[in-house]
C-alpha cells in the first residue's frame, strides 16, 4: 500500500482523499490528483477497481498519439517539441513516457531533461514516466488506464512515447489512436526499418534529424517500402515527414497531419474500431493479471510451484502443467 | 501451417518428418531438424504439445546464458566472442537472438553480420534468431521452448541474447540460468544502470570496449551502485570484468567466470529454484496463451468485442468487463 491508499468510498488514513475526491479532482484538472490515480495504476492498487469504476464515463475523448522509434532518433526531443507546437494551438496535453531510455524516466541525457523542462511550470501539460517493471502484464495492463486517467482529466492529445524494440512498437500501435514512428539517418535505413517491423504500425513517419546527411535517402527509402507495404483496406495514405525537432522545424506540419489523421479516423469509422481494440486489450490485460495472481495465490492441492517441479524436473511437460495449472484454479 | 507440419504421431504430408523423427534428428544435432523445431515453436504450432511432450525428459542439462544490455554495447559482437571462447573449450553452443536489433534476427549493421559468420560452418554452433513478434506472450512464451529445444538437442551452452531495454532484461533474468549484463563507456554511466534497473538482474557484468576512454570510470561507479543494491541472500559476489570483444579480449575470463558462476549455481541450490522459476512462468505463459486463444474465440453469447464495445463507450470499467469475460469463457 502507498500513501495514497484509502478507504473504498471512504476518507482515507492519514487525511488522504478518497478515491471518489481524487478522481473530482483530477477532472478538474489539479495535477497532483492526476498524479496520484497513475500511482494508483503504477502500484497495481487494488483500489483502481473503484477508480475505474468512476473514470469509464468520462473519458473518450482524448486524442492518443503514440510515438515510437529506435534509440538515438531523437523522441525525447520531438516530444517535447510536439508539446510546444500543441500549446500554440491552446491543447492540453498529457505526456506518458513508457519509454525507459526517456528523461522523464530517467534513462536520458541531462541535455533532454532540460529541454523538457520548459513544459515544468506549463499547468497544460502534464508529464509521466510510467514504471510498468515488474508489472503482471507491463504496458499493456498498465499503459491504458493510465490513459484513461489523463483522458477524464481533460487533456485534448495523450502522447505516449515508447522505445520502438521489440513488441513495444506493436504493443503502442494497440493502445494508440494514432501512431507516429520517428526514424533518423543513420540510426538504421529504410531497409532495416522494413525489418524492424515498423511498416505495419504508423499512421505517420517522421525522418528526424532532417538536416543531417542521409536523411532524404531515409525518406526515399522508407516511402518506397511504405508503397510496398500499403494497407489497402485503408483510405489513409501515410505521410513521412521531415523533422528537425531541436529547434521546432517541421513540427507544425507534424501537428496538421495530427489532426488531419484524427479528422480521417473520425470520417472512416477506424476511430471506434482502434479504440474497441484498444478496450479489448485493456480487459484480456486486467484478466490476466487476475489469473496470474490467482494462480500465484494458490495454496490448497496442487500449486504452480508443484507443477513448476515436475517440468523442471522433466517429469512432464509444460503444456500438460499448464492445463492442470488452469484446472486446479478453476476448482479453487 | 507451416511446411513442417506433420500429422501428429504420423508421416507428414509432401514427406515432412513427423513430430517423433524431428525430435530423434534433434537429439543427434542434425540442424536442419532443431531448426524445424524452433520454427514450430515460432509459429506456435499445434504440434507443440507433442514437441513439448517428447522433448521434457531429454532436457535440463544444458547452461543456459543471458546476455542483456543496451543497444551499442556490443552485445553481438561480444555474443560472437564468447561462442569462439567456448568453443575453444570444446563445448558445443546453441545461440537464441530474441534481440531485434541483433545481426541474427536483421536489424544491425553489416559488419556485425560478418563477424558472426565465423561460425557459419561450424556444426557444433548452432545460431537462431526468435521472431516472437505477434506471438500470444511473446518472449515469455517462445523462448523458454526454444532453449528446451537446444537442450535436448545436446548443446552445452545456450547464449539467449536479448536488447536490454524495457521489461525484456528482467525477463531474460527468468528464463536464464547466468545473466550477463553487458555495459560500455559513452553509452550510459553506472548512474543510468542503476536506473534502468539492470542492478538487480545481472550475475555477471561486463564492460565491453574497456580499451576506451571512460571504461575504468563506468566499472568503478558500477562496483559501487552493486556494492549498495548487493543480494544479500546470495553468496555469489557479483564481478565487474572487461573485455574488448571485437578482438576477444577479456573474453577467456568471461568464460572463466561463467564457468564459475555454474559451479557456484550447482552448490548453493540456486540452480534447482532458478530452473523453477523458468518453468513456472513457462507453465503460466503456455496457460494464458490458451486462455487468450479460448477468449478470441468466444463467439455464442457475450464476446470479447461486445465487452470492448462496453467499455470503449464508457458504459462498463474494463475490471467488470474482465470479470464478466472470465465467467462467459469458463461456461463456454
């Protein structure tokens, strides 16, 4: 439990707000209520229940932008860029960073932290890194009900940056409304992007770095495997965009095709059918992670340790345990 | 399907061994054959069980290695190293990249390809990379059936090699038996490590490109930041070496210290427990992966989609979403 627990209903230990006062709050916009429902989600408390209970109402209506890229093309610093573009245009924004090479968790270089910094005294802009380490369920579970929290405070556009290794980019396409990949020159060419796996996911591109040597045979190379790649279904033709996010070029394009990407998602009818997919995965995640810890939590009869023994042991094997596993759980 | 697939328990068709000739040919280090079976384990064939089945008693004695850091420290090259130092060992490797910005799986540069196909030619190494993209659970899922597989086909070694951003270095720390982390000088001081939470994964740290400016400093500050995060239950000590491993220095001691650190596995029975700790998440992947594969294909009565469609409209929070999708999945 952390300082935030409270009570169900109630008022909580210490003077703390209930979960009903913090959730008032944060839809009024009060940054430190915010904060505390995404702590609340970060600790897996089991109060989010209630906290979900009053969210569900209030939130849709949100834009949810994903930003994702390889190390090094610089989605810290078109963050923070993106941040003061959409200030201009007088959006609220709320940024997560899932992204554990970001500054705002702490995996960055100084220099990034103070760029962001300027967003610090912003009320408009609210700035999390989530720590999802050690979660039943990681991102997945975590990312979109800590959207949901932002989403019913009232931010216009959710940004949520992640690392673009692995799952994380196919993982962030899911919970997105839209999604953005930067690339750089020299971090990795159209060709390797195509391996990456990053044509399947974007909505938009954007070749960061745009001043740099290469950066045109990037955005040759990255249109051309984008032709190759299509997705026909889609009446949206994905843009790649030139950025130089140091110093703001090419932002105000990048937020222009942000909107016109969500006008085309409202128009299509892909805006309801992303964020069904996105509900979807928000409930199989919470199932999960119910299972799992029920599954932890068994005592009686066989428990998963039990069963762990025999397979590793070789005394069978991982899918008979893993039916038996279900099974003892369903009787407990 | 795949053009592997076999009848179970038969002949395949078009001529392809069946589930219990591949398993034989495996276990005789035919590659061809362990090859097959780790594509069926990327595909998440149905004939995993059978795989799985056959495989159980014929595992268990292979080491199994996590090599874990950030993208830049050199992790294939030093992968390439230490498959050249343990072959000088005679001992035979097998190599998982579940790395996507690893040469294996596609995603580095030329020359780190190149240096890797040294061992080409060499039958007692056998090198895979895990395409684990799309999979119900992912790393958590395949991985642990992929080192079974290369266990039971007589590999002493398994090196499974994994980008150590995100969740994936505490996962890797579940499924090997020896974690690996890897460091370099300019890529992030031991400040940053502690932060990006490899303190309390690794069994060994390596600070490769030791011949650079900055080394000495990255191995001080790290001896320090693990001297405060120490595992005071273990009595294994965990060593800071240095290696250049584009010309394999350093690397004899990381075997050395590999080696020692299995002996050290062995007496103190961290072994027993860390191989069932693998396998009770291996036990509880397969178990979701069911679970999630029973829930999408819900189709009488309340779906998945209809729960989504509940909470994307905000008219159910996704925890009674859950709890309702358990209750229709267990009457199905």
């Amino acid at each position: 439990m952390t300082q935030h627990s409270t009570t169900a209903g109630g008022r909580g230990r210490r003077g703390a707000p209930s979960v009903p006062e913090l959730v008032e709050k944060a839809q009024a916009g009060d940054p430190r209520s915010v904060g505390r429902l995404i702590t609340l989600v970060e600790d897996a408390s089991p109060l989010l229940r209630e906290v979900m209970t009053l969210l569900a109402p209030l939130a849709g209506r949100a834009r949810v932008v994903g930003l994702t890229g390889a190390p090094g093309v610089g989605k810290s610093t078109s963050t923070s860029a993106l941040v003061t573009e959409l200030r201009k245009r007088d959006l609220r924004v709320g940024v997560l960073a899932v992204d554990p090479s970001s500054p705002f968790s702490g995996g960055a270089l100084l220099g990034d932290r103070v760029r962001m910094s300027e967003h610090a005294t912003d009320r408009d802009v609210f700035i999390r890194s989530m720590a999802s380490r050690g979660h039943l369920g990681g991102l997945a579970w975590a990312t979109p009900q800590a959207i949901r929290v932002l989403d019913a405070a009232g931010f216009d556009v959710i940004l949520v940056e992640t690392v673009g290794v692995g799952q994380s980019e196919v993982e962030i396409a899911g919970l997105a409304d839209t999604t953005m990949v930067l690339l750089a020159p020299g971090m990795g060419d159209g060709i390797q992007a195509a391996k990456a796996g990053i044509l399947e996911v974007g909505d938009i591109y954007v070749v960061n770095k745009a001043d740099r040597d290469g950066a045109n045979r990037v955005r040759r190379e990255l249109r051309n495997a984008l032709a190759l790649s299509d997705r026909r279904e889609e009446s949206w033709s994905r843009p790649v965009l030139m950025t130089t996010a140091h110093d703001g070029g090419g932002l105000d394009q990048v937020a222009d095709t942000l909107a016109e990407h969500h006008a085309w998602l409202v128009e299509s009818g892909e805006l309801h059918s992303r964020r069904q997919r996105r509900a979807a995965e928000e409930v199989e995640a919470i199932a999960v992670a119910e299972l799992r810890k029920a599954w932890a939590g068994l005592t009686q009869g066989t428990t998963l340790a039990d069963l762990a023994r025999e397979v590793a042991a070789g005394r069978t094997d991982p899918y008979t345990a893993a039916d038996e596993l279900r099974r003892v759980a369903d009787r407990a």
